[in-house]
C-alpha cells in the first residue's frame, strides 16, 4: 500500500525537520518519493474480521502500552531465489543440491547493508530500541510504544472484541505504510487475533466433544514399552527403521516451540523409561521470551516435552537438538535459518492463523537453498477448512505430517498394521495455496483421493498419532495412553530424516534438502505408483478423518503414508 503523493509530501517535510541528527543519506531515503514501491509492506496485517467490522471495536491501545515487533526485509531478488530454488531441487541441474550457507544466502538474496541500516536507524528515529534480528536473518527486532507503532507505521492500534473467542486481541486499523524509500516485507507483532495452539489432544478432551466416555476411545496401546504398554519415542524408532547402524549422528535438529521448557521433565521421562540421554540440548531464545516452562508458572510444557521424545527417541544420536523459543513466528524461523550450528532438519507441532499465509514463504524459500528440511503437524481436528487450519501444514515449501494409528508386534518390535488416524488433519489448502510442482505429477492427485489440482494438498506423510504414547510434564504424574496427536508424528519424521542424513553424509553426499521434491517423484511416475513405493512407505488403505479416506497411494489423510527403513536407503542411494 502507497500513499497519495500529497500525503507523502506532507509526511516528508515533518520528517525533514526531525532528522537533523541523521546522516544526509538516510533523511534522504526516508523522504524519497520516486520509487515506486517507497512506503510499502508487502505482506497483509489487517484481519478480515477488522476489515468487515466483525469484530466489534472496544478501544484505543493507551499510547505508552510497551510492544515488541520484528520488522523483516524483503527478498533483494526473488525472482533469482525462486530460480535458484528449482534447480538446487533438480536432479537435472547442475545446481542440485548445491546448498549455500547464510551468508552466502545474504550475499545474493538478502537486503543490501545499506537497505538495513537505512530501517533500523528509521526506527530509531522514531524512538525504537533495537533488541535482536541480524541482516543475515533479514529481520529486526525491536521495542517501543504504541505511539512509535503509529507514528512509524501510519495507524492506530485498536483493541476489538473477538468474534470466536472469549478474550480480547489488538490490531493496526489499516495496513501499515512507512516514510522510507524502500519497501518492507513484513511487520510482525502488530496483532494477537491467533493465539498459536500445540497440536496434540487430550483423550479425556476429545471424549468429551464426542460424547463418549475415555475408555470408549479406541487404543492399540497394547505393545509398547513405556508404562501401561505405552509407546515410547525409542518404539516408533524400532517400527518404523528398526536397525541400530544410524542414530541421526552428526546432524543437528531443531524444534520450534512458542514456549520454553523444564528439563526436569525430560529427565524424569527418561529416568521412568530407564533409558539414557546423551543428545546435548539448547533452549535458545530467539526473541528475548523466556526458555523456562515451570507448572509454578502456570506455563505448560507437554507439547515441548513430547517433542523432545519423539525427536530423541527417532535419532538418539543427534550432534545437536534446539529448542528455538519465541513469541514471533518470524523471529524463531529467521533464526532457524541462521544459527549456528544449522539445523538440517527442523519439526513444528503448532498451529497458528497468520494474517498473510505468505509471510514466512522468504525462510522457507532460504531453508530449501540451506539445504534444510521443515516438517510441519498438519493438525487434530479432521478435515481442513476456513475454521480449522493448521497453518504451516499447507504451506507449499514444508512437509505436512498427518496421523495414523499403529499397532506393532511387540514392546520395542517391528510394525505390524497401521490405519488412518480419525482425525488426521489434512485437506485441500483453506489459503488457497497453489499446487506445487510435485503434486502435479500426474497421477498424484486423482479421482479416488479427490485431491484439488489447483491448490495445495496434505500432508504429505504420516506417522502414529493415537492416545497411546507416554508423555511427562509439568513436574506432575507422567500420564500413558492419554495423549495424541500429529504433534507426536511430526518431530518423529524430523528425527527420521536426520537418519537420512547422516547417511548420505557419510557416502560424501549432500542433505536430502527439499525432501517433498524428492519423494514424490520417487512413489509416482507415468501415472502409475513406482515399484519402491511399496520398499519406502506404509501405505495406509484403511480408515477416514472427516471428509476424506485413506486410498491407495496419496490420499488427504495419511499423505505417502508412514515410513519405512527401505526410505532410507533410497534417498541415499538417490542423486
């Protein structure tokens, strides 16, 4: 959004006369005017429930009310990004798999030393205090008032009633525009209206919206090793790869969590499943928000928890595990794509409703030309739908994992059967994302799974999901067979492609990097399923969650399906 030129002139000249303490070039690109894209942000911030006067106007934010935003720069040349992106995934390019570093990233596609400094002094001069971000990141983080927000940014931050939920949230009143001669990409921070959930459920919880009892909800908890025959991180291990050679060793795994944790709770999972842990782990805060989850608190730390257990128990062997911890989705992935070391292979367990479902479309590109893999939970509430999301899951650049239902032969053996789980998340993109390259592979989508061909389809694997793992938080009573979820299935495919890794590192291969762009043409070709599909996956022919069933090949409830060890070995042995 652009202003009106008389507008622009009028916010020049009051500009003017507050910069005398700025350096001539950066006074000069607040006030520009020439370029076409001055004052814009390209992403959208305003909900639409604000934008139709749904949700009801209560009242002005009081102008000292203290915020924290991550303000983050655009692409310097997207065009050249997407480009490079199609060929470092194309086994026919010269490029393939050819990963750059961050600062290489930066060098060729992140905003010029020039273009930073040029905002984060135009934010100072409003009265921010910079408190994080890195041009490598393309973001920064900042502090003020409410009345810097506006005066910045050219809007009124406004409290409105939420038209679904019991509470409050903030919002700008319109899209923010800026002063300055360059255009941003996004303003995060500016809106509390989604409230980020983990995506795990509760059985006592889900019984009760079915109207059923909890002994009525059905479990296979009959096999595992864990208390009550619960399942334990180390038992999806045994069903699903079920060697001991590759332990995730040498590679570096990364969770994103909106809350920190206590450890405590992790030793006492393992000190109860009498198993050790030797994986070192970093909470790291990526935006000044606490690493510490303690019940004291009230702070709850069983999605954080049982992510670590899934990660751990897949890939026991991890050089690294962390935990990036933060309140802004832009912070906690911009540093994913920039920490050191790199996580190659990344699980997201929550759920969140952006105002523009392209705001972090820039990370994602940049993981995939990091050669970095991002799984995301594609949610417990059935089909998906305008009301039910599970962004990121339908985003084009992660891997949306849905659940299942898994019975294996014996504590800690191999699988025996597998059913879609009932509420499997997945569906045809309520963002109405396009349908990327690998899904038009013909074949992929058809009339049996009744997938879109124009927009984006999920998940795309899938992993157990049922009330039948054991699960310890909060420094309270570990619970078995209580929790489920595509939380729990998520973190176990990052752990599971760290496998992968590690062999293909060892063969003196790159990271398997856009893992969705591999295995679609693995399990789908000429329109017809490929012989190593059925080496490679699980395919779930059985069961429904909601609007869709588990078929043969793709479906919109298990996606490929879950894995299998042969997986592994053919991505290693893939270019």
């Amino acid at each position: 959004m652009t202003r009106t030129d008389s507008t622009q002139t009028r916010l020049s000249k009051g500009l003017a006369r507050k910069t005398c303490g700025l350096s001539v070039a950066i006074a000069l690109a607040f006030g520009a005017s020439t370029a076409a894209s001055a004052g814009e942000v390209y992403t959208h911030h305003v909900r639409e429930v604000v934008h139709s006067n749904l949700a009801q106007q209560v009242s002005s934010l009081p102008a000292s009310k203290m915020m924290n935003l991550d303000i983050v720069l655009p692409l310097r040349d997207k065009a050249g990004l997407d480009a490079f992106v199609a060929d470092v995934t194309n086994p026919n390019s010269l490029n393939y798999q050819h990963y750059i570093t961050p600062k290489e990233f930066t060098a060729r596609f992140g905003p010029t030393r020039n273009d930073y400094d040029t905002v984060v002094q135009y934010l100072q001069h409003y009265g921010f205090s910079v408190t994080g971000g890195s041009r490598d990141g393309m973001d920064i983080q900042v502090s003020g008032p409410v009345s810097a927000v506006e005066a910045a940014f050219n809007l009124k931050m406004r409290s409105y009633k939420h038209p679904t939920e019991n509470r409050m949230f903030y919002s700008p009143d319109r899209e923010p525009t800026t002063s300055l001669a360059i255009p941003l990409w996004h303003v995060s921070g500016l809106d509390n209206y989604s409230i980020p959930k983990p995506l795990y459920v509760k059985k006592s919880d889900y019984a009760a919206a079915h109207g059923i009892s909890p002994e009525a909800v059905v479990s296979h908890a009959t096999t595992g090793s864990g208390p009550s025959a619960s399942f334990l991180g180390s038992d999806m291990r045994a069903a699903y790869y079920g060697g001991t050679a590759l332990t995730g060793k040498g590679q570096n795994l990364g969770l994103l969590e909106f809350y920190g944790t206590d450890l405590n709770d992790l030793a006492t999972y393992y000190k109860n499943a009498h198993q050790t842990r030797t994986v070192p782990i970093t909470l790291l805060s990526t935006d000044g928000t606490s690493t510490a989850c303690l019940a004291s608190q009230s702070c709850d730390d069983t999605e954080q928890t049982l992510d670590m257990t899934q990660a751990l128990g897949m890939a026991p062997g991890l050089a690294s595990l962390t935990m990036y911890v933060g309140s802004t989705d832009t912070a906690m992935i911009s540093k994913m794509t920039t920490h050191s070391p790199l996580p190659t292979t990344i699980g997201c367990s929550w759920g969140w409703t952006p105002a523009d479902p392209t705001t972090l479309d820039p990370y994602f590109e940049k993981m995939i030309a990091q050669g970095q893999t991002f799984f995301a939970a594609s949610g417990d509430a059935s089909t998906w739908s305008a009301s039910n999301e599970a962004w990121p899951a339908d985003d084009a650049y992660v891997i949306s994992v849905g659940g299942t239902d898994l019975v294996t032969t014996r504590a800690a053996g191999p699988w025996k059967s597998e059913t879609a789980w009932v509420d499997s998340g997945g569906g045809i993109s309520p963002d109405k994302i396009a349908i990327p390259s690998w899904q038009k592979i013909t074949g992929v989508i058809n009339t049996n799974n009744k997938g879109s061909k124009i927009y984006r389809n999920g998940p795309d694997v899938s992993a157990n999901a049922n009330f039948t793992f054991y699960v310890c938080a909060d420094q309270t009573t570990c619970t078995a067979n209580s929790y489920g979820g595509t939380s729990f299935a998520a973190p176990m495919w990052a752990g599971f492609v760290a496998l992968i890794n590690q062999q293909r590192v060892a063969d003196s291969k790159k990271r398997i990097g856009n893992f969705n762009a591999a295995v679609y043409p693995e399990n789908e070709a000429g329109g017809k399923l490929t012989t190593t599909y059925a080496t490679d996956f699980h395919d779930i022919t059985s069961g429904k969650s909601g609007s869709f069933s588990s078929v043969v090949g793709y479906d919109l409830v298990t996606g490929w399906g879950s894995p299998k060890a042969g997986l592994i070995t053919t991505l290693v042995n893939s270019p």
